[in-house]
C-alpha cells in the first residue's frame, strides 16, 4: 500500500507543478504583451472634424474592468462594468447608456465611444506621459476673470458668461449658459492662443481663445452641436457697447397665472400614477424638476437634489422630477432606472414623456426650454420661483451662490405656514 501512497504522491507534485508552469506562462504572456491596461491614457474622440483631449484612467483587467473620466482633478462619471479580453476592451457606462469598444495595438487604443453606431465617437489613446505634456509658452497674456461671450442662442439668450482661472500658461474654464455650465474646460497658452477642452463621457468641448488687441476675446467653440465663432467681451466693456448681459436664470422661464398651482400627473417607474393633487404634496414644500437622464447638467444637479431631500425633507420638503426622455429609452427606461440607482435618488421621480411635448405637458410655463428647470412651490400649492441650469464647481462663485440661494428659499418657504403663504406668488 506503500507504493500507491508514493505513487498518488509522485502525481500529486506532478499536477502542481504544471498548474505552477502553466500560471507562470500565462504570467509571463500578459506582462509581455503588455495586457494590462491600468493607469491613465491621454485620449481622444472625434466631434465635427476636431480631436477633443482628454483624460480616462483605467483599473483592472479580464472581466472586471472600470474607468473613469476627469472633469479638471476630479475623477468622475465612472463605468459600470467592462472587460480586457484578447486585446479588446469593452466599458458599459450605464448612467448615459454609452459604450467605449476599442482594441489595443502596438500600445495604442483605437476604437469607438457612444451611444450606438449612428451617435458614435472615434475613440484614440494612448498612455500618459509626463515628460511628453505639450510645452506651454511661459508669455501667456493674462485672462482670468470673468467674460461675457456674445450669442444669439436658440433660447433667446444673447449673452453667455465665460469664468477663467489662469495659473502662468495654465488654464481652466467653463461657459455658463442658462441651462448650465460646460464643465470644466482645461488646456494652456501656445503659439498665441489657449487650447482648452473637455470631455466626460458626454458634452465634448474643444475652445480655442484668441486674445485681441482691442481687449476682446476670440473664440472658435467646437461642441456635438456644431462650430461657432464668438466674441467675449469683459461685462463693463459689454456695457459701454450697450450689450445685455447673460440672462438671469430666475427670470427665464415665468408662469402664465401665477394665482394657479402647477399642475402635473404622471406614472413614475413602475407604472404608478403621482399628481400635484395627491395628499402627500398638500401644505408641503415642493421643488418640481424638469429633467433627463441624457442631460449633463441634469447630472450635476441629481446630487445636489438628493442632499437637499435628505436634509429637509423631515421639515416638509417634497422633489419630484419630471424625466423626459427619447421615445427609444421610454420603451425600457433602462438610464433612467441607471441614473436613479447611480444616484441613490428617494425623492419622487416621475416620467412624463418626450423631450420634445415639454411645452404640451406642462403649459403653465411661459419660455420653458431650459434643460434643467426647478419649480419652488409654497406651501400654499403656489409656484413662488422658478430656476432654469444648473452650474458645476467648474463655475466657482456662479456655484456656491446658487447652491446657497437655493437653501435659503428652501428654509424660508419651510418656515411659512399654509395660510402665512398664501397671497405670496
């Protein structure tokens, strides 16, 4: 019995061993192929003719993969699921219902980044480099401050604000219109003009900005939309050319009887109905917001929502979203459901129907075409403000002064009683 023992122990080491050979060949094959794919790539995806740059760090490898994009240091919109199989990597970005497919060749990424094959992206990157960072010309002009960009907007809006923070020939940026601002736009100073861009996983952005002699700013703005050629003006030169200033975002959009409650009545995600008139609204405090999974800016805003329904909520505070999306995502609700979980939304999230019946579904509004839009309603069932974007840090001040007039409407319309409110519109 002795020899049968020796025996299955002779067979025994001999399976770990080739186990061990095996694993190491296969240890030896990836790092010689250079299949791992973590760190950070400079990258690249192709909008109307232009390369807009941008950065995406990347961890993992085989079929747990996740990325992430930068909006300026910050590490954001990250991917739900991917794999790095056979040299072909695949990243599912559920929140936008996007997808990066690219293959990986003598280093180099190459492949395709969006929606589908019609609302694709080319898609190239590489890895980053440090020592290869594009020179920046230390004579950089200064432009730091704040810019008013002249436009005429399909929003009747005939001014944008552009906000510039500049370290020498550094630069970051963000244009804020009033359904939002850009994100942040980064680059730097070279041969007589800033290069800036951006890119998250949607909203690519590639300015550049040409100082003038006459103290203007030139700017060519390539986005998914199309390409402008603007001039921005600092606000007191805007004034002495009698130019209006951007548009104040409480005055966009008004109500056409303000004496009348909003009106609203829609299923939410599995099909119940909730309308303005149910009891659960009556003598609260209601914020209505006209959204969409597929808005940038509406993702900016979803967090901000979320805090302030936890921190109010138990003093009388109701939200309820009003999505609005294309008629194929209205078929699963597949984002939307994605965009409610990335968020950890609770409050009340309603579906009304298709970006484009906004104005039939909510009538009561008079200019409403601000993607996203928020309703603060009294206790009284009144709306008492209406607010049209929604800015990022990316804005600085523009930010912080509007999260902070926000709770305080909030606080004040909470310590009003029902009959208080009333007479107030």
């Amino acid at each position: 019995m002795i020899w049968i023992r020796d025996f299955l122990i002779h067979i025994g080491s001999r399976a770990k061993l080739a186990s061990a050979t095996v694993l190491a060949i296969f240890a030896v094959t990836l790092l010689a192929s250079g299949q791992s794919l973590e760190g950070t790539w400079d990258a690249t995806v192709a909008v109307n003719g232009v390369s807009v740059p941008f950065r995406i760090e990347i961890d993992g490898t085989g079929a747990d993969v996740r990325s992430y994009f930068f909006n300026g240091d910050d590490r954001v919109n990250p991917s739900n699921s991917g794999t790095f199989q056979n040299d072909s990597l695949v990243l599912n970005f559920d929140n936008y219902a996007t997808k990066l497919e690219a293959t990986l060749n003598d280093g180099i990424l190459t492949g395709t980044y969006g929606g589908g094959a019609a609302n694709a992206y080319a898609f190239r990157a590489k890895r980053h480099e440090a020592s290869l960072v594009a020179s920046r010309d230390l004579h950089a002009p200064d432009i730091s401050g704040l810019w008013e960009i002249q436009v005429q907007s399909p929003k009747g809006e005939v001014a944008w604000h552009l906000v510039v923070n500049q370290a020498g020939a550094g630069i970051d940026a963000s244009i804020l219109r009033v359904d939002g601002d850009t994100g942040d736009l980064s680059g730097s100073y070279k041969d007589g003009r800033f290069i800036l861009s951006h890119f998250t996983g949607e909203r690519p952005f590639y300015v550049e900005v040409k100082p003038q002699s006459d103290g203007s700013l030139e700017l060519q703005i390539s986005s998914f939309h199309d390409t402008q050629n603007l001039v921005a003006l600092r606000p007191a030169e805007a004034r002495a050319r009698n130019v209006a200033p951007p548009d104040d975002p409480t005055e966009h959009t008004k109500m056409n009887d303000p004496s009348r409650p909003l009106r609203f009545s829609f299923p939410d995600v599995t099909g119940r109905v909730v309308s303005n008139t149910d009891d659960r609204f009556q003598g609260k405090v209601v914020l209505v917001n006209v959204t969409g999974s597929w808005c940038p800016n509406c993702h900016d805003e979803a967090p901000f929502l979320e805090e302030l329904y936890r921190k109010y909520h138990g003093l009388g505070l109701e939200i309820v979203a009003l999505d609005f999306e294309p008629q194929e995502q209205l078929k699963s609700l597949s984002r939307v459901r994605a965009f409610i979980k990335g968020f950890g939304i609770e409050y009340t999230y309603l579906i009304a129907g298709e970006p484009s019946e906004l104005n039939d579904k909510i009538p009561q509004a008079e200019n409403l075409n601000a993607w996203p839009t928020t309703f603060f309603i009294g206790r009284n069932g009144l709306v008492r403000s209406i607010h049209t974007g929604f800015t990022s840090r990316a804005s600085g001040e523009f930010d912080s002064r509007l999260k902070d007039d926000v709770r305080n409407e909030i606080a004040q319309l909470l310590s009003e009683n029902v009959h208080g409110a009333k007479g107030k519109n």
